[in-house]
C-alpha cells in the first residue's frame, strides 16, 4: 500500500466510528486502494448481508470523499431506496434514472429517453440497491434501452470516474432472471472490460446480533447459501420483534401500526398481485371505510414508468414503477374509451420536498391481477384512443397526436397498502407484515429463501409473518 492509499485507509476508518470486524477492515483497505488507483475502468463491488455493516462503511466512505472534496454521486435504482440512502449516508441521493438519463419528446410524438453526459470528471458514482438493476433493454419498458449498459456508458465517459455497486446477493434478482448482473464479477468483467474489485461482508456485527429480524434473515441466508431447502427455517424463541401472528389478530395489529407508525411506514408483502388486491381491498373496507374506488388520502403505487406528466425540474424526474403518492384530491372521474380514468392532485411520498403534481390515473389497473395493464388491454386503449384521430391522413402525424394524449399516457396505478416483494425492493417501512400464502414444501427452493429473505430484510423494527404454519418454525 502506498503512503497516499495508508492515509486514506486511516482517514476512512476514522470516519467509522468505532473499531471494525477484520472483514470490514479489508474492506476499508480495499476501498482505500480503489479510490486512489489510476486506472480509469475501475469497479468496486460490495456484496453484504443484512447487518454486516456495509451500509455504516459506505456512511464512512461519503463522509471522508466530501472532507477531502472529491467529486461523488450517490444513486439507487427507486426514489424509495435512494431515500433510505440518503438518510443513512447523510448526503443527497438519487434514482439512477433521474441522474443518468434525460427525457425529449420523439419527432413522433411521446417521450423517448436518452443517456446524459457525465459532467463529472475524477468522480466515484455509488449505486446502492444494485441487485435490482437489470441487463435488458425490457428493463426500462418502452424506452428500448438497457439500464446496466447505459450505467457503464455514463459513468466511464469522463476522465478517471469510478464506479461502486452495493447490493445484497440473497435478494430476489430482477424479475425474470435468475442472478443479479450487477453484483457478478465474471459477468461484468466479460460484458464490460473492466478492472474489478470485490468483498462480501457476511458477518452480522454485534450491535445487531440481539435483532430477531437480522437473526432469522442471516439463518434464511445461510440455508440459502448451502442449498438447505428443508423446513423449519424461522426461530421465534424470545423474539419480540419477529412475531408469528394469527390471522384473527390481523386487524388489531394493522390498525395499532397505521395509527403509530402511519400508512407510509407500514406494508403487507404478498408473493401475488392477487392477495395483494384482496388486503388493498378489506384495508380500504374495513379498516379506512372507504367504498369510493378512491378516495383523497389513498397511498397509491405507480406500477409503470411514465415519462408524460412531470415537469423537466420536478425533483423525481419522471414518475417510476414502484414510486408510492398520495391521493390528495380528486377533481374529476370519467370513463372513456371504455376504462376509467380520475384527474387528480399528488404527493410524491418519497420526495417530501416536491410540489403537489396533477395527473390523470387510470383506474382499471387497481383490481388486475397482473403488474400492469395486460398486452391485450394496452392494445384495446390504443386502438380507442387511435380512432379519434383517424380523420387525419398522414400516420405519423396520428402517431404524434395520440402519444401526446393525456388519456392515452394516464398513470398505472395501485393501492399501496399491500404490495408484491418485488415492488417494496429498495424501501424499509418501520412495520411489515408477511403473507406467504398458500407455499407447499416442494415449492420451498431457492427463490422461495430469497424472496423471505427480501421480505424480513424490508422492515427496520418489526415483523409480523401472518398465520405461518408451525412447521416453519422451529420448537413450535
């Protein structure tokens, strides 16, 4: 190690705080080392478990880079994850998107996205939440672009930038594919070119070790690392902030947790869009009393990116797939083209420091089985729209008029008060309640592990796994 990386090295560790494990301390040494190499295709990879400490070691790491006024970007890939990284870092976080790509209306019409410019030369751009980035131009749906690829292209188009990604490998992996790209070194060193350096963290550190959350987390990862598929897989014995809860004590709980926690730090995570519907609608029913499709107050999930109704300086950018707002007001409903659409004013919950937007939201999406609106209905929504432009001969200007159609560009949304595991990925809610559902023992594999794993690891304080069967758990 030389001079310039040994002073790095103790300046970082200063701003830790107290005495690392030996794996954080390689950790540290490493990181010293990245920061201070030459070479300008330089990517580090951080793979920690749930309370292995690498969020603190990243506080750490921002802290010294702006003493030292480095250059630094922090991003994740939703506006609730870079929230939580904002918080726990102490700097201005962003969503990958928002920081990487710019929106233009297309010479068609409609909004096409395109890839920035790195401004930021001598800069370190640190993604957290990496396991969720996918490699494929589906992952950012009707821009035809690939996210991974456009994060390379970004970050190393300027002199000497630095890339870091943080993630948690027994997190489910992006929908549809079986491994996270963006936290496999032999994948990104073949894809990319890159010169990388990696470190696992898989130690819980001692002031966690008293967390029944964190301890039931790490035993679910390590069944999942050494492929024990086999039942019970939870330990309950003394946990007060890991409790099995039976279905009739259900209510009782959601409401003591919406009154003291409120609805933005409370979630129920289910493995189907369907039993998510069902708990949306018996909270709205039985619990908030509300028999309107909507009504001013309800926490709504977007569940489809769309780039038509921010304006360029909103703080968001566009509004994401899994960004959460509420209802505030409701100024007109109607049904048209034959769905149902509302003109209505929102907060942008994770953006505390964004104006109220006014939008129009298709409710159709609410009570869908599926993510989003199904193929079939997109298409049955285009060809309507499409009809009122017919009498206007050139195609591409009908094109251009409908991809600018305020109905035609509504909002996807959903109620945010029970959600799938994939769309509370990136965010923490103080309490969550787990519905497993109906799971089989054949069922319980890998995937089965990670998305538990991905559900316990959502909450900071406390879970509720609902009505678990006591097979799962062990001494039960």
């Amino acid at each position: 190690m030389s001079l310039f990386s040994e002073i790095t090295y103790k300046s970082i560790k200063k701003h830790f705080g107290f005495q690392p494990t030996s794996k954080q301390d390689i950790l540290i040494n490493n990181l010293a080392l990245f920061i201070d190499d030459n070479n300008d295709r330089s990517l580090f990879i951080l793979r920690g478990y749930a309370g292995t400490g690498k969020t603190t070691i990243i506080s750490a790491l921002v802290k010294y880079l702006y003493k030292e006024k480095r250059n630094f970007r922090l991003m994740a890939p939703t506006g609730r994850a870079a929230k939580v990284l904002s918080k726990y870092s102490g700097f201005r976080a962003s969503t990958v998107h928002r920081s990487i790509y710019f929106a233009r209306s297309g010479s068609s019409g409609g909004i096409i996205l395109r890839l920035q410019e790195n401004k930021f030369s001598n800069a370190i751009f640190i993604i957290d939440e990496a396991s969720m980035i996918p490699d494929d131009t589906s992952s950012i749906k009707g821009g035809g672009r690939n996210l991974l690829y456009d994060i390379m292209e970004y970050v190393y188009n300027n002199k000497n930038c630095k890339l870091i990604f943080i993630g948690d490998t027994a997190q489910l992996p992006p929908v549809g594919i079986p491994m996270s790209p963006a936290l496999d070194k032999d994948y990104l060193r073949n894809a990319f070119h890159l010169k990388i350096t990696d470190i696992e963290l898989n130690e819980v550190v001692r002031q966690d070790e008293q967390s029944g959350i964190l301890y039931n987390a790490t035993l679910l990862r390590d069944n999942i690392s050494s492929g024990n598929f086999k039942p019970p897989f939870f330990d309950l014995y003394g946990q007060k902030d890991l409790i099995n809860l039976p279905g009739v004590e259900l209510l009782d709980e959601l409401v003591s947790a919406y009154d003291f926690q409120g609805f933005d730090n409370t979630v129920i995570i289910t493995r189907s869009n369907k039993r998510a519907n069902i708990y949306n609608r018996e909270i709205r029913n039985r619990i908030l009393f509300r028999e309107e499709k909507i009504n001013a107050g309800d926490y709504l999930m977007v569940v489809k990116n769309n780039y038509f109704w921010l304006e360029d300086n909103n703080e968001a950018g566009f509004l994401a797939n899994g960004d959460i707002i509420e209802l505030m007001s409701i100024h007109k409903t109607e049904e048209l083209y034959g769905f149902n659409f509302a003109d209505v004013s929102v907060r942008l919950v994770d953006y505390p420091n964004a104006e109220e937007v006014e939008l129009k939201i298709l409710l159709d999406t609410i009570e869908v089985e599926a993510p989003s609106l199904s193929y079939e209905e997109n298409n049955k929504l285009y060809n309507a729209v499409m009809e009122d432009y017919m009498n206007i001969p050139q195609k591409a200007k009908r094109l251009k008029e409908l991809k600018e159609n305020p109905y035609f560009n509504a909002v996807q949304i959903k109620f945010a008060y029970a959600l799938t595991c994939h769309k509370t990925q990136g965010g923490q809610w103080h309490t969550v309640f787990v519905d497993q559902g109906y799971v089989t023992e054949e069922r319980m594999d890998k995937e089965y592990l990670r998305w538990m794993y991905t559900a316990l690891t959502r909450a900071t304080d406390k879970v509720f796994l609902i009505n678990f069967p006591e097979s799962l758990i062990k001494d039960a």
